[in-house]
C-alpha cells in the first residue's frame, strides 16, 4: 500500500473539494448572488442618498460578506458528514487538524475568493473611492479566510443536529466581532484619509492566530460529533 | 495526594454528601455579606459629591459585572478538565455555570443601563464595556443553546467545553477591539469611572457585596450540580441508598 505525505494529503483534501465544486458550479453562484442580493437591501431601505451610502458602504459590504461566508460554511462538513468520508478522514494516519485545514482553505477558495471580483463592483454601485475599494479588498483578502477558520469550529460542532442552522449563527456571530470591528474601521480610515496599517497589522496577526490556532478545536469537535 | 483529594471530591455520592454540608453554611455566610453589604452601601456610605444616591446601583452593578467575567473563566476551566480527564463533575460544573453567569451579565447590563438614564441620559450607549458585557451574553446564549441543542448528555458537555475554550481565548480580543472600535468612532465622550480614587466607606461595603455575589454563585452552582447528578446518575446506586435514608 502506498503511503503519502502530510503534505499530499492536504494537496489531495483541496483537489477533491475543488472537483466535487466543479461539477456541482450551479451551486458556487448560491453565496455571491446572496451578497449582491444583501448589499441590494440596503439601498431599497434607506434610499439612494450618494453621501449616505458613500459612508456606510464599507460596513454593508462586510456584513453582506461576513452573513454569505455564514450561509455557505454550513456546508463545510455537512456533505462529508453525510456520505461518510469524513469519518474516513478522521481515521487515516495525517493530523485531523491538517486536513481540516485543507476543507477551510478549499472553502475559501470556492465562497470567499469569488466575492474578492463582485466586491469592487459594489462598491461601485455604493460610490466608493477607487484607493477606498483597494483597502476594502485588503481588508476582505485577509478578514474573509478568518470568518471561514472560526465558522469551521462551530460547524464542526453543530454537525450532528437537526436544527443546527440558527445555532451555527448563535456560536459564530460573537466570534466575529473583532474582524469586523478591524475591517470596517481600516475601510472607514481610508475613507477619511487616515492611515490604515494598524488595522491591517492587526488583521494579519487575527489572521495567523487563526490559521494557528481554529484548526486543533474545530478537529476536536469534528472528532466528538463522529464519535 | 492532591489528585485522590481531587478523585474523591469529583465522585458523585461523596461530592453529594458533602455538598449538601456546606450549604447551610454557605447560606448564612451569604446572608451575613449580604446584609452588611447592603446596609453599608445603602445606608452608611455618603452619597457621591456628583452623581447623588444614583451612584448606589454600583453595589450591585459592579459585583454582577465582576462576576460575569469569573464564570465564564470558571466555565470554560472546569469544561478543559473535564475535557481531558473525563471527571464527570467537572463537566457538570462547566454547564451549571452557564445559565448562571448568563443571568448575572444579563443583571450586569440591566443595573447598567437603569443608572445610564438619569447619568448620561439615555438607557443605552455603544460604549466599548457596555457593548463588550453584550457580546459576552451573547456568548453565555451560544453555550446555552448548544447544550441543550445535543440529545446526548455526555457529548453535549464536551461540545460545551470546548466553545468554552474558544470563547475564553476570544474574549480579550473581543474586548480590546471593542475597546478600540470605540475610542476610534467618538472618543471619550462617555465619562468613564476610570478609578476616581474611590472613598474608602464607599469600598469596603463594594467588595463585601462582591464576596456576596461570589458566594451566591457558589450557593447557586452546588445547587444546580446537585439537580444534574441526580438527574444523570438516576440510576445509579447511591441515589437509591439516598432515598431509602429519606423514607
């Protein structure tokens, strides 16, 4: 029997979810037409004032980003879960935690990155400045993997319920405060001219404290919901 | 030594004797600090130069505040224990602490916001501690439901503890960045009562309440352990020698 590397291993994880992605593509426009859908709501409610939606555009688009990277997590685990690779997943010789990892960055791949291309254009429709929407897709490239990393956790242990969906949001809504705080207000910076490489430092650190650390529980849980 | 200490503590007839010792105990101790707590705060301490008797809310604010934060810590250390030594009792500990301290958060933001009308005038304010005390609810909340949102009892501890860590890890970053969302959006416009050197005969009956609360929660905790034990281990043996003895 030929054995692979760790490495392989992950490489593999991606692959798979990138193919099984592929031949379901119906389903990867789900996420974006949510957040182009969201971020339509808030014009429809407030009116199409420029300097109003010119000041509140970078906190509609990350929480239109922040409630479609909500939607699309729950499908984190769910279809391994239900076929039953996940629990081959727990039993090969790698580090769960490594191959989870491998599951978030394929989620990332597939729900957060398109949004990365239909975000400028919102902020198009909102009449953000062109060097504004630059910082906004900084702030969206670092913050988005973190919303996936802390959502893994959580999906992770809400996996065996029925009703998991509203309690998934309960779980992981608090766990985002911080990255929104941070990404709206280096946005907001920007806007107002300020610098905004404090906000951004600290994403990064949020971002690698995440990509360290989300791993180890949400493989924990995954392993208390198989067991 | 510690750890069979430990062991025997953590079995549940042995942890159910001698908690039902020390309640009557913990009760009058609890009655005592409360009295003096209330009377010295109430009735003895001088009414403050500036905010008048309003400022009297803190004796039970202040403690409530304190305490939201004790627990959650509480929680999530003996839901880690639980986790890797599989003490039965830990676990127990973890979960019966949840409702708790979600009760004093809520009673934290609810004092609050009775003394923030006649103060600042509003019943709310986004300032960063009141708003953090609002996202530690809604953690308290996330707990809760996922507890009960697990058939399984055992799993459900488990899932509990680890959130628990999770969240224990993500509090101070929750805190410091609402701390800083704040100070970035208004300043300090709302006045905080950023240590004005508080009157001694304000204080001690403060951190007498405090020492109230504390025992309270401890009254409370035994309480509910007491009811998931039994609740648990209904079958178990010593529960039926229990009731024997009761007959």
């Amino acid at each position: 029997m030929k054995t692979s590397s760790l490495f392989q291993a992950f490489g593999a994880v991606i692959k798979r979810d990138l193919v099984l992605a592929y031949r379901h593509r119906a389903e990867l426009i789900n996420p974006l037409a949510f957040f182009v859908m969201v971020i339509t709501l808030f014009p429809l409610a407030l009116g199409a004032e420029i300097t109003l939606l010119k000041r509140i555009a970078p906190a509609i688009i990350w929480v239109a980003a922040l409630l479609a990277s909500l939607m699309s997590i729950d499908n984190l685990f769910r279809a391994d879960y239900d076929d039953g690779s996940l629990e081959l997943m727990v039993m090969t010789p790698h580090s769960l935690s490594v191959l989870v990892l491998a599951k978030v960055v394929a989620h990332w791949l597939l729900s957060s990155v398109p949004l990365l291309f239909i975000a400028p254009l919102m902020g198009l429709m909102l009449h953000m400045d062109s060097d504004v929407i630059g910082v906004l897709l900084l702030t969206l490239l670092l913050g988005m993997p973190v919303l996936s990393l802390i959502g893994g956790i959580a999906v992770a242990l809400t996996l065996g319920l029925r009703k998991g969906g509203a309690l998934l949001a309960i779980l992981v809504l608090p766990l985002y405060v911080p990255i929104l705080i941070f990404a709206s207000g280096a946005v907001d910076a920007a806007m107002s001219g300020f610098p905004v490489s404090g906000h951004l430092s600290m994403m990064c650190a949020i971002l690698f404290l995440a990509i360290t650390l989300t791993p180890l529980p949400t493989a924990a849980a995954l392993k208390m919901s198989l067991s | 030594m510690f750890m069979r200490f430990i062991y025997k503590f953590s079995s549940p007839p042995y942890f159910y004797a001698i908690s039902g010792k020390m309640l009557p105990w913990l009760t009058v101790l609890f009655f005592l600090l409360l009295g003096y707590g209330l009377y010295g705060g109430l009735v003895t301490a001088p009414a403050d130069y500036q905010q008048g008797d309003s400022f009297r809310i803190i004796y039970v604010h202040v403690p409530a505040a304190w305490m939201s934060m004790f627990v959650y810590v509480v929680m999530a250390i003996s839901g880690g224990i639980g986790l890797v030594w599989r003490i039965k009792l830990a676990e127990i500990v973890s979960i019966s602490s949840a409702s708790i301290g979600a009760s004093f958060t809520f009673l934290a933001l609810v004092t609050g916001s009775l003394w923030g009308k006649p103060m600042w005038g509003a019943w709310w304010v986004w300032d960063a501690r009141l708003t953090s005390e609002l996202v530690l609810l809604f953690l308290y909340l996330g707990v809760i439901g996922l507890y009960n949102g697990i058939e399984d009892k055992r799993t459900a501890s488990r899932a509990v503890a680890i959130l628990a860590l999770v969240g224990v890890v993500n509090i101070p970053i929750i805190h410091y960045s609402v701390e800083w969302w704040n100070t970035l959006h208004q300043g300090a416009t709302v006045t905080k009562l950023d240590k004005p050197s508080i009157h001694i005969d304000m204080l001690i009956p403060l951190l007498v309440m405090a020492g109230a609360f504390k025992v309270y929660y401890f009254i409370a905790l035994l309480l509910r352990c007491r009811n998931e034990l039994l609740e648990r281990e209904s079958n178990g043996k010593w529960i039926d020698e229990l009731l024997e003895k009761v007959k």
